[in-house]
C-alpha cells in the first residue's frame, strides 16, 4: 500500500521523491498609515514652498468640538482646520488642546 501510495504521488507531482518542496516565507511590508504619508507630504511641501515647517496632527478642537486636523506652524500652537481658532498642546499621559486666551502670547495679532 505504502509503495503505491509513493508511485501514485510520483506520477501526480511528477517527482522522483515525494517530498514537500520548501516554500519561502514572504517577507511583510513596512506599514504606514495613510495619514502619517499626509503629514510628511505637507511637511515637504511647505518647506520647500514657504521655508517653514507645518505639523499636521489629528485632535479634537475645543472650540467646535469637532475632531479634525490640527495644523502648527509654530511650536506647541495648533490651528483648526475648521473654526480657524488658534489652540495650545497640551501633553501629560495624553495630548490635549487647550483654548488660547491671550492671543499676543502668538505675536501675530495686533496688539491693542
């Protein structure tokens, strides 16, 4: 039984030995996730463009309540793409954006 068991798997596989052949494993792809290739792209961009560097992060405003990008031109300030209003990050254990209630801190606005 053995032997034609051996014989019926020559002729199926059409080997000589019926030995398994080793398969490769594949090799896994370096993931990234779509929004980290945006926030690079607008990075190099606004670089070569403007000659100042723009983070784009992902938060919830605390104006409008909304989740949305976050965008930084400035270390540690963070505009949103929606409402326009100028935040602060906040960072401890998890990261927060805290309304701005002086705007001069900024230095963009005019001061009165």
């Amino acid at each position: 039984m053995l032997k034609e068991l051996k014989i019926l798997l020559q002729k199926y596989f059409g080997t000589s030995s019926p030995k398994p052949t080793e398969t490769k494993k594949p090799t896994p792809e370096k993931v990234v996730e779509p929004h980290k290739k945006l926030s690079s792209l607008i990075e190099e961009i606004s670089k070569d463009m403007f000659g100042i560097r723009v983070r784009v992060e992902w938060g919830r405003c605390p104006y409008c309540d909304n989740i949305t990008q976050m965008l930084s031109t400035q270390v540690g300030y963070f505009r949103c793409s929606i409402c326009r209003e100028m935040t602060k990050q906040y960072v401890n254990g998890k990261i927060a954006y805290l309304p701005v209630d002086d705007p001069q801190v900024l230095g963009d606005e005019p001061k009165i």
